[in-house]
C-alpha cells in the first residue's frame, strides 16, 4: 500500500530522510523548546510559561489555552508586529455584546498552509483535472483560495464554487465543467447528489469543515463508487490539521507542525484509543502559536502504526462538542428520507421544527426525533433554492 503522501511531506519540510516516531518526538520537543524561549524573550501572554522544557512530556503540567482566553488575551498572544500579519480570521460570538475570537496569519502561515493542503490532496486531485472547491472565499488568504492554491500547485484546475450559491448554480457548474473531484462540506455534496446521481462525473471527494454522518457518509460512498477523504482543521490549527490516507484508517496529524493531545473531562491526558477532548499546540505557527489549547473537539488518537506505514499520528472521527453532536444525529435519521435534499432544524418548546425541501412530498417522514414531537415544513424543491446552512450545521 502506498504510504500517506504527508509522510514525504513532513520529511521534505524538515530535511529527513526517514520518519519515524521518535523523529517526530525530537522535532516536536525543539520547535516546542523555540516557541517557548520566543515566548519568554517577548513577555507577552505565555511569559510565565518555563522557557525550555527537557521533556516532551512535560507539556502536560503547563496550563490550558481556552477559548475565552482567545476571546479576551488574543492579541497578546500575537508574535508579529501588525505590518507581518498578512491574515485575521474572526469569529463572532453569538449575541450583541460577545467578545469577537480572531486568529492572525503571516504569508509564511498561509505557505505552509498551502504546502499541507497540497500534500493532502494529492490522494485524491490528480493534473489535469478539475477540482470544485465549495468553501467560502473571501480574498488573500482565504480558506477557498488557499485550497486553490494547492490544487493549482498539483496541476489540477480548482473552480470556485464558494458558498451560498443557488442549487442551479451549482448545478450548472457540474454539468458544464465536469469536475473529477469535489471539496466542501458534505450534506451539500449529498444534495448535488441526489439531484445528479451519476451524470455528476465526481469521482473523488475530501469532505471538511463539518461532521459527517454514517447514514450522509455511506449514500455519498455508494453514490461515488469511491470512499471519502475526512480532513479535519479549523482557524487555530492554521486551517488544516489532519487528512485520511490511502489506507482509510483515520486522518494523519501535521505532528511537525501541531502537538495533539488527547484530556478527558477533568484535564487529565488520555492514551491512545481513548475518546476525549482534542487539546493542540502549535509549534510551528508563525504570527500566533497556541500553547495546550482546549478545542472543543471530540476524538481519540487511534492506536497503532497506520496500515500504510506513515508514523504519524492518528485521529478518528471528530465531533463538537455540544450541540452540534445533536445535528449529527438529526442528519443520520433525516437524510435516511432519500427524497430529501436539505433541511434547517430548531428546537422550541419541546418540539423539533424541521424546514427545508425535497424532489417529492408524498415520502414518509419520521414524527418524532431525539426523543421529542416533529413538525415538518417541506417545500418542493426547485433549483433557486440555497442550501440551509452556509457554515457547521447546528440545531438552533
């Protein structure tokens, strides 16, 4: 079996000729001894962290990175002067008076970025291809453009489909351009699908940004012919963060690039093969590194040497923590209804609202979810229509 295509490229970045777990081990403890001396010469918010640790190990008695530390310290922790900062990311908090949380990225963090989105697509995008990319793109830097970058850097033509398009916009892309490969979330993949079937000519597909359901994830397997490639990443790991390899089993962690770890409830690490919260450090960010940050992601570090061979770690599935574990549930029963095409969820008073549309409104429809009374609200689907969530699906 071929070895994840990460492995050379871990070893390219960092001038090796074999990786091994013990390599990575050493280079994480450098980077991590390099970040904490930047941190104590620069006083700024990790100034009371030591200096120099002379273990790995000894990560686990430094304090947590949270994310209202994010919300409330963040520019503190920035290591760049503003005229180095070729990118900030904010997200709002819900609510009028909620603190903003923003993430900040040199040129060379969004380089790096690039150079991983390249080796982890490069299982699946091929030269000369096509790629559709529905992510958001929103200028330099952007996550969309990021990825067109690397599909560009394999030889292969990215086309930006962004988000928030119309189903017939959509639509049209595919039938005119023929993409061999898709990237972006995966219940509007699913939607492209039910609506194409195979007449769609994907081929190939790395699903991100969202979790994906066993009942999403099979219909979409079955429909391709092929399996999925999970990515997972968000604004702190610098976008992305980990990506399946040839062998199907879990998504390999950038371990040159992010420390992770794995605590349980009460702050304790976990082995491997435990399920907990993701915890990261990353050693290699450049305008605005984290140190033990608390992501409020579920997953375990799966057990084992990969059957491809690559040393690097392993994450299983990862779920929010939270509500959004809620959605993941709604969507396994809801898109079991195969007329479906999208749908909104919100829970009021003890009753679960559910709108959106589908190809038929004669189906059977389930009347009661996660415990509670449904009332539905579909329309026929029509192909002005938009997909209901532009970002993480969430039950409101």
């Amino acid at each position: 079996m071929k070895t994840a295509s990460l492995d050379l490229w871990v070893r390219e970045q960092e001038g090796l000729h074999v990786l091994t777990e013990e390599t990575i081990r050493e280079i994480q403890l450098k980077k991590l001894n390099r970040l904490l001396a930047r941190e104590k010469e620069r006083g700024g918010f990790y100034r009371d962290l030591p200096g120099h640790l002379s273990a790995l190990s000894a990560l686990t008695e430094l304090p947590f990175t949270t994310e209202e530390d994010l919300k409330t310290h963040g520019h503190r922790m920035v290591l760049l002067s503003q005229a180095e900062i070729a990118r900030i990311r904010t997200e709002e908090t819900s609510g009028t008076t909620g603190q903003a949380k923003r993430m900040y990225y040199s040129a060379a963090d969004n380089e790096r970025t690039v150079s991983f989105f390249a080796a982890g697509l490069s299982e699946l995008v091929y030269p000369g291809e096509k790629t559709m990319i529905c992510m958001p793109f929103t200028g330099p830097g952007g996550l969309g453009e990021l990825i067109a970058g690397a599909v560009r850097r394999l030889g292969a033509e990215p086309l930006p489909a962004g988000i928030g398009k119309t189903y017939g916009e959509l639509l049209r892309i595919v039938d005119r351009e023929k993409p061999e490969t898709f990237v972006g979330m995966p219940v509007p993949l699913l939607s492209l699908l039910r609506l194409r079937g195979e007449q769609s000519g994907l081929r190939r597909v790395l699903v991100s940004a969202d979790a994906c359901p066993e009942t999403v994830t099979a219909e979409i397997e079955r429909r391709l012919g092929s399996r999925l490639y999970p990515h997972y990443g968000s604004r702190e790991t610098g976008l992305g963060g980990a990506v399946t390899c040839p062998a199907f089993s879990g998504m390999h962690v950038r371990e040159n690039d992010i420390i992770a770890e794995i605590i349980d409830e009460s702050g304790k690490p976990l082995p491997d093969g435990q399920w907990g919260e993701l915890v990261i450090t990353t050693v290699q960010a450049d305008a605005m590194p984290l140190i033990r940050y608390r992501t409020g992601d579920y997953t375990r570090r799966i057990p084992g040497v990969c059957p491809c061979g690559c040393p690097l770690a392993r994450l299983d599935r990862v779920v929010r923590m939270g509500g959004t574990t809620r959605m993941e549930q709604l969507d396994s029963r809801v898109f079991a209804v195969q007329e479906l095409i999208d749908y909104r969820a919100e829970q009021r008073e003890g009753t679960l609202y559910l709108e959106g549309y589908a190809t038929d409104l004669g189906g059977s429809l389930p009347s009661e979810l996660l415990g509670y009374p449904v009332r539905w609200n579909l329309s026929l689907f029509s192909e002005e229509k938009r997909p209901c969530y532009t970002a993480k699906r969430k039950l409101l």
